[in-house]
C-alpha cells in the first residue's frame, strides 16, 4: 500500500491572452469605437500636457531654482547667521556666566552649610535621640514590664469568671431563640410558603409557554411575509436587473480605463514625435543660420579685432602703465631725497652709532682659505 499522497499539480493561472480569447463580442464591439473616440479626445489633452511639462522644468531651471538658492542665502544671511553669532558670543557666555555665578552664590554656600552646620547639627541631634531611646528602654525593662505582666494576670482572672457567667447567660438564651423564633419559621416554610411558591411557578410556566407559542407563530408569520414581500423581490431585482446592469457598466468602465492608458501612450509618442518635428524646424531655421552667422562672419572679425586693435591697445594701455608706474616711482625717489636734504640742512648730519667691541674676529681679521694665520696668531 503506498503511503505517500500524490502531489496535487499548481493550479493553471489564466493568462491575458486566454482572457482576450474567452470575450464575447460586445465587449469587441464596445472596444474599437471607445478606443477611437479616447485617442482622438486625448491626443489634445496629452500634447498641452507635455507643453507644460517642458515649460515648468524651463521655469524650475531658470527661475524657481535660483530664486529659491537666492532666498536659502538671503535667509541664511539674516536669520542662521544672525542666530548662530547670538548663540555663540551672547547666549554662551552668558550662559557659562550665569553657571559659575549660581556655582558661587548657591552651591558653594550650601556646601558650607551642609558640611559645618548641618552635619554637626544633625549628629547632635543624633545622640540626643540615642540616649532618649537607652533611657526609654531601661523605663520600659524595669517598670513598664512588670507592670503590664501584673495588670495581665489580674485581667485573666477577672476573664474567667465573666466567660463562665456569660456562658450559662449565652445557653439559655439560644433555648428561648430556638423555641420562640427559628421552630415556627420551619414550620411556616415547611407548610405554607413551599406549597403556595410551587404553585405559583407552576401557573408561570404555563403563561410564558403559551407567550411563546404566540410569539414564534407572530414571528413566523412576520417573516414569510417579509421573504415573500421584500426578500424575494429584491433578490430577483439583484438578480435579473441590477447584476447584468453591473457587469455590462463593468466592462465598459474596463474598456474605458484600457483605451485611455492605450490613448495616452499612443499620445505621448504622437507628441514626441510632434516636438522633435519642431525642434528640428525651429534648429534649422533659427539655430542653425545663427551658427553660421557666428562661426563664418562673427568668429573672423572678432579674431581681426582682436588681432588688429584690441591686442596692440592693449599692449599700449600696458606700455602706457609702466612709464607712469616708473616716472611715480622716480618722482618718489626724488621727494624722498628732498625731504632728507631739507633734514639735514636744518638739524645736521645724524649721529653714527659708536662701534662697540665684539668678541669675534672682524671679517678682514678672519682666517680665509688663502691666509696661512689666524686671528689669534696674526701679531
């Protein structure tokens, strides 16, 4: 006996094409006009949509863009700099000030407290209440104790006698209790209320069945009413109307979505083709011509300007600004050895410093590669 189970093969998944192939012919029929009636409707909508698609990103680029770096540095400028120099040379320093400040005027203070009044304070307080609580003790192990052991004794006795009394007093009052009270209440139950509740129970059985059997045959009736009169009309309206109206408005509403994703991609490329049609005719008229213009007219004669008159301007304009760089520094030389002849003719000839013996050997003194003495030995 084989006691494997067989493995169940993967369930098989309809593809596309199985469901293209198990259509009926309305939904054909619905699809071709659809589909014309989308493109030729969308087709407009699509090609303003990338005319303001390439607008926006022209705008994004050259406006929004810099404008909104223009305002990142202008708020940056006046209010993250502004901010961060506050914090930094304001709010810091304050800051620690106000710390040390606290530390001086609070901390160290309640430290000081702390350690020399408080401290002491506290361990005198300490051995006061130690020696109150030894002196306690000794009250309490010679005098309360001996006390209260006697007071027990004496309270134990007097205990005794009352529990006998009290137990003779106990017993004959449960006597009288039992025969005056709790006999006649059993007998009452026993006889009167058992028999009388029973019978009670029993006559509110009977209604609440007969309730019942009303109510379900009320109920019965109320819901065949309700099936035959609401439930199985609206089941056949379900049925026969509102399901067929659904699916038809399904398929169409399929059909639909379908063509405009078809429309819309069939859009975007007639308007891709659309706009390189009119790059290309915009190039060739605009772009191109103006190339040339540059590249044959303009290019030559700027190079001829630039050969001819700005390059020998320049070098004019160069030529020109060192002759007046030098004739302003030999008009400086000049002022310069005025003004030290005009000192010298008013004050005289500035005192030289006096010479001041060195212990190394002058220069003419020292020893060279062709001088067979030295500076020591040379007298």
């Amino acid at each position: 006996m084989d006691l494997q189970k067989p493995i169940a093969p993967p369930p098989v998944q309809p593809s596309a094409s199985d469901d293209r192939a198990l259509e009926g012919c309305l939904v054909v029929a619905i699809r071709l006009p659809v589909r014309i009636v989308v493109l030729v409707l969308v087709v407009p909508v699509r090609m303003v949509w990338d005319v303001l698609v390439v607008a926006g990103r022209f705008l994004r680029d050259t406006v929004l863009r810099p404008f909104g770096r223009a305002l990142l540095w202008l708020g940056k400028a006046l209010f993250v700099l502004p901010l961060i120099g506050l914090w930094r040379y304001v709010l810091a320093p304050a800051g620690k000030a106000l710390v040390w400040l606290g530390h001086v005027l609070l901390v160290v203070p309640a430290l000081w407290l702390y350690r020399y009044l408080l401290t002491p304070l506290g361990q005198g307080v300490a051995w006061l209440a130690r020696t109150a609580g030894a002196g306690l003790g000794w009250v309490y192990a010679r005098v309360l104790t001996p006390v209260g052991h006697a007071l027990a004794w004496l309270a134990k006795g007097i205990g005794t006698v009352l529990a006998t009394a009290g137990a003779g007093v106990y017993t004959a009052v449960t006597w009288l209790l039992r025969y005056l009270f709790v006999v006649p209440a059993r007998l009452l139950h026993t006889w009167v209320l058992a028999p009388v509740g029973r019978a009670v129970a029993w006559c509110a059985l009977g209604v609440g069945r007969l309730v019942g059997l009303l109510v379900s045959g009320v109920g019965t009736a109320l819901y065949w009413t309700a099936r035959i009169l609401v439930v199985l009309p609206a089941a056949a309206l379900w049925r026969w109307v509102l399901a067929p109206v659904g699916r038809f408005l399904a398929v169409v509403a399929r059909e639909v979505g379908d063509a405009l994703g078809h429309a819309w991609r069939i859009a975007g490329r007639i308007s891709l083709a659309v706009g390189r049609f009119l790059g290309t005719l915009l190039r060739w008229i605009f772009v191109e011509p103006v190339r040339w213009v540059y590249r044959t007219v303009l290019t030559p004669v700027g190079h001829a300007v630039r050969d001819a008159v700005l390059r020998p301007a320049a070098r004019a304009a160069r030529g020109v600004g060192r002759a007046t760089r030098q004739t302003l520094a030999a008009a400086r030389e000049t002022a310069r050895q005025a003004r030290a002849d005009v000192r010298r003719l008013l004050f005289g000839k500035p005192p030289q410093p006096a010479a001041v013996g060195r212990r190394e050997p002058s220069r003419g003194e020292a020893r060279t590669l062709g001088s067979r003495t030295t500076a020591l030995t040379k007298d």
